[in-house]
C-alpha cells in the first residue's frame, strides 16, 4: 500500500506547541498557507527526526493544504524524509568532482566501516547513509554532510574520526 | 582602483565583515548614491550600459531582463525581486564562497535590484544544504535593518524593502527560474510554461525577476564605480570580472575572480597550477556539468561568453571540472547522467524516461555489458533529449556532456565494448 493510501487510514498528531509557533513565525513571510508547506515539513522534521504520516496529515489540516499536494511537496525534495533516519544522516556527494576525487572508495569504507549503503541506517539508530547531488564545495572534493556539518577532503582515515566524533557526541 | 569587486572582502580564514568594516571599505555606496538621486530608471540605465550578464548559466543580459517588468500606474503594485541560490550544478562551487564569505555585497545587491524593478520583497531562494551561508546572511540581513538599509524608507528614499531568506530541500530543478517559483509557493517544483514569463507573470502571478546570486554581487560595484569602471576590467568582449573555479585532479584547485577574457591556460596554469604529476589532461566541462566537453586543444580560448560558445560549449558558471587522462571518460559522464536521472522532475516523459534509460545504459558499460546497440541508443539520446524536445533545459543540459562525450571518446566507448570491462580499472 502506497503511503498516500496508509496515511489516510491515520489520523493527525497534535502539533507541538514549539512547531506550532516556528510555523505561525513562517506564515508571516509568506503571502498565503500553501508556501509554508515546505517550511512545516522542515519544522516538524527538525522536532521529529523524520516526517510521519500523523504528521503529514497534521501539517495538511493545520495549513489547509490537501494530504496529495503536500504529499507531492514531501516525496519531491531530497531533504524531507518519510521514514525514520537515524540521529546522524550521512549526506554523501556523489557527484562528478567528487566522483573523480575518488568518493567511490570512502563510500566502500562507509559502508565496510558501518554496515550500511545508501538508503540504509545502522541498527543502533546511530547513522542514516544517503547520496546527496553535489555540495558546492568541488575544490575540496571529496565531501559529505554529517547533520549540519560539511566534512571536506575525505580520507579514509578522516572519515574514521568524523564517525567516532559523532559517536562520541550521542 | 578596485580589480576584484566581488572578493575584496573575502578572507575565508575570518568571519565575514561585520556591516561597519564592510561600510568602511565602501559597502553600501551604491545605496547611498540611489539616495543621492538616481531614479530607477536612472539605475536600469546603467546596468544596461554595464553589459552585465547573468552569471548562473545563461549568460542573459541582466539590464535587459528587468526591463520586461512592466512599471507605471497600470502595472501591479506587487512585484518580486528572487535571488537564486540554489547552487546545485555538478561541479559549481561559487555562490557559496560569495554568500559565506562577504553577505553584505549580496544584499547591498539585492536592494539595487529591488530598487529598479521597484519590489518591495525580496526572497533568497537558498540551498538547503548551505548552512553557514544561512547563518551568514540572516546575522547581515538582520544588521542591514539595523542601519536602515532594509526596511521602511530606505536612506530617505521613500523606498520599502524586506529581504526573506527561503531555505530549500535539495532539488537541481529549483534552479530553473520557474521551477524555483513554484517551489517558493510550496508547490512541487515543476518549471512553467513560457510564457509568461515571470517578469510579467512570475512569483504569485506578479512581476518578478529572478537572478543568480553572482550576477546581483556584481550590482554594487556597478553603481558605485561607474560603467567606465567596470568596462576596464575586462580582457575579453564581456565585461566585468566573473569567479572561475578548477576542480579535479589539479594541482591547487581552487576558486579566483578574474577578468573575463583571459584565457584558459592561464586559470589552469598559472592559477591551478597545472595538472597533478604524472597525470595529463584529457577533456574539461568549463561551466559545470551541464556544458560540452572541451579539449586541450581549446586552452588558448579567451573565457568569454561568445568564445565559448563558438567551440561549441558554454562558459556557463565557469567552474571547470578537468577529466584526467587516468579517469575513465566513459564513467565520468555516466555518473553525470545519474545525476540528471536523479534530478529530472518527472514532469515530461523524454527527460522522465529517457535519462533513466540512459543511466542503466551507463551502468552496463562500467559492467562490461555494453553493446554497439547500446551506443546507439545512446547517440539516439542526444536527439531525443536535446533543446526543444523536453518541456525545460534539464535533459537539453544533460545532452551536453553525453554529445560531446560521445564525439571525443567514441574509442573508449568502443574499448568498454571490445574488452567487456571499464579499461581504467585496473
């Protein structure tokens, strides 16, 4: 069953307080309902981890914009993710600078070092390994994203220590 | 005399100046000029006479584009000024260097374009992944009101203006103008039909223009130095300065504002450093990854808009990717295709089908599955996805790389086929 149908069989979450109000703030920017849509995804993103079906169908009833066309915003962008990730998501570039800088061999470590390939997250919720369009930052090639941090110049050594970083952190 | 307008504040080991230094090292001039008289009309003008043009891929003259937004009593008061900063083209390393390193020239430029299409909201459509230029540019913007550069009457000019910065989720199809649009307005980012074209139908229907981040850095200088200023920068039949960047397996890669018209061996050479030891150079996109291929043979062309063109590629961004000659060209545009399967909105069947088919082409060369139908299907793609085929430029850009990949490396294509494995890996 496609996630359209199942999440109409659900029924809204409650807000939080705290995303009601980082939405409310959005809507001032905006001439009307329909443009916070993205923003709300990302705001309950932020709160949640990942955008569930409960809060798909909140989002929708809050803003008034139908469960289809914000369901088409959410599967659109790279960013929004529909299932759960874990506390790190890995936003590895694959793109064609890194590619010739040779991210195909960090991606091989990632995945020795972790378990885990694109798509996938480690069974102890630790990491979530996505490929990401490239970064924009092609002279320090190869890059990644670990949450909000970009890691540039990726050694196979390098990548051990960002890894261990954010394990420590959690 | 100021030679690097767009990087004279830039010092990437600091923070970027705060609004004071960036004031006192003649930040905010233009506006204070504008303030001193300068009609809109008067602004528009000079952009005209600059010869700027749009530096996120089109190369459309700027002065030309605003003056498509109607203006006058029976135009709609409403209008929209967009700054795209959704940098997502493979190999494009520029607006960030710009929004992270100086805020300030973005939104002293931000208020000169405004100003001239008379908008009194401004949205900067950012990437979501660029989170330091967020940080940068909401702490300038937020100081920019302080000083009364946003706002309500902006230096007595009567003008009102509030700058908004929209973060987005990570789409290439964002960074066609009216895809952007769209994404703006919540919707799924699919490009428009054209027309109309957003200057007179744009961003909630009303008037908007949309330019690249680059393009509205060049703006202050303009004002503040003059046209005959900014026509002496140049080397080459375009004017001004632009940021070429190098990446690759290249000495020192790296991003530099230079004049237009130098010519390319120099970025490569005296900038870049020349390649890595041991490795030659075999082909380079110049303007990211949705540019033609070029040649060694190509390095004494000026970079310059109509130079390029007439080898038959696109200056474009100007941030080069140099292939290697120990590099499988083969798989370096398959992983260019990937990237346009990935990113195809979907929206029209060519590009919705046949960049995926392309794609799966690909993976069976770098198997040692490819065949000479394959290529053919492959060369049939350069057609079917080219300009005029699809409803936007995505798959058109795609045909770049594949084109001109297939014309200078048709003997590693064929060498995929004859030995049923990638030659370069060893």
């Amino acid at each position: 069953m496609s996630n359209i149908i199942a999440s109409t069989a659900k029924r809204a979450r409650k807000l939080t307080e705290v995303e009601v109000e980082e939405i409310e703030h959005e809507m001032e920017l905006y001439p009307d309902k329909q443009a916070v849509g993205l923003e709300a995804l990302k705001i309950v993103q932020k709160h949640q981890g990942w955008v569930s079906d409960e809060s798909m169908l909140a989002i929708s009833k809050y803003l008034d914009i139908s469960i289809g066309d914000l369901e088409g915003v959410a599967t659109f962008f790279n960013l929004v993710y529909r299932r759960p990730v874990g506390r790190n998501v890995i936003l590895f570039c694959n793109s064609v600078s890194c590619w010739i800088m040779g991210c195909k061999t960090m991606r091989t470590h990632i995945n020795n070092k972790l378990g885990i390939d694109f798509g996938e997250t480690t069974q102890d919720g630790d990491f979530t390994f996505l490929p990401v369009p490239c970064l924009g930052d092609c002279d320090r090639a190869p890059v990644m994203m670990v949450g909000d941090d970009l890691h540039r110049n990726l050694t196979k050594d390098g990548i051990d220590q960002i890894i261990t970083s954010y394990k420590a952190k959690d | 005399m100021v030679v690097k307008p767009l990087t004279k504040n830039i010092d990437m080991s600091r923070p970027p100046l705060d609004i004071s230094a960036y004031e006192n090292n003649d930040g905010y001039q233009s506006i204070k000029a504008i303030a001193g008289g300068l009609s809109p009309a008067d602004v528009l003008q000079i952009v005209k006479d600059s010869g700027l043009k749009g530096r996120g891929g089109a190369g459309f003259p700027t002065g030309l584009k605003w003056s498509f937004v109607p203006q006058g009593d029976n135009s709609p008061s409403q209008k929209y000024f967009v700054v795209n900063g959704d940098e997502m083209e493979p190999g494009t390393f520029k607006d960030r260097l710009l929004m992270e390193g100086d805020p300030h020239l973005l939104i002293e430029g931000i208020i000169i374009g405004a100003y001239t299409i008379q908008a009194n909201t401004a949205y900067i459509f950012l990437r979501g992944e660029y989170k330091v230029s967020e940080r940068m540019l909401k702490k300038a913007i937020s100081e920019a009101y302080t000083k009364g550069y946003l706002g309500k009457n902006i230096q007595g000019t009567g003008f009102n203006l509030d700058i908004i910065v929209h973060t987005s989720a990570g789409r290439y199809i964002c960074g066609e103008e009216t895809a952007l649009l769209n994404a703006l307005e919540g919707k799924r980012a699919n490009p428009r039909a054209k027309p109309p074209f957003p200057q007179v139908s744009g961003l909630w229907g009303k008037p908007t223009i949309v330019n690249n981040v680059e393009t509205v850095c060049n703006l202050p200088g303009i004002i503040t130095y003059g046209v005959n200023w900014y026509h002496s920068l140049t080397k080459g039949n375009d004017h001004g300065t632009k940021l070429f960047g190098i990446s690759g397996k290249i000495k020192r890669p790296g991003c530099w504002e230079l004049p237009l018209g130098i010519p390319i061996r120099e970025l490569l050479e005296d900038y870049g450093g020349g390649m890595r030891d041991g490795l030659g150079l075999r082909a380079f996109l110049p303007g990211g990854g949705s540019t033609d291929f070029m040649l060694p043979e190509h390095l004494d062309i000026k970079l310059d808009y109509d130079e390029i063109a007439k080898v038959g590629s696109r200056l474009a961004t100007g941030t080069m990717i140099l292939l290697d000659d120990q590099t499988c060209p083969v798989g370096m545009v398959g992983n260019l295709m990937k990237f346009f399967a990935h990113e195809s909105c979907g929206f029209c069947t060519p590009c919705r089908d046949g960049l995926p088919w392309v794609d799966e082409i690909f993976n069976e060369f770098e198997s040692g599955r490819g065949t000479e139908k394959d290529l053919g299907i492959l060369h049939e793609h350069v057609d079917y996805l080219g300009p005029g085929r699809t409803f936007c430029a995505l798959a058109p850009g795609a045909t770049a790389p594949l084109g001109s990949g297939l014309k200078y490396f048709s003997e590693d294509f064929k060498k995929h086929i004859k030995e049923k494995r990638c030659p370069y890996e060893h």
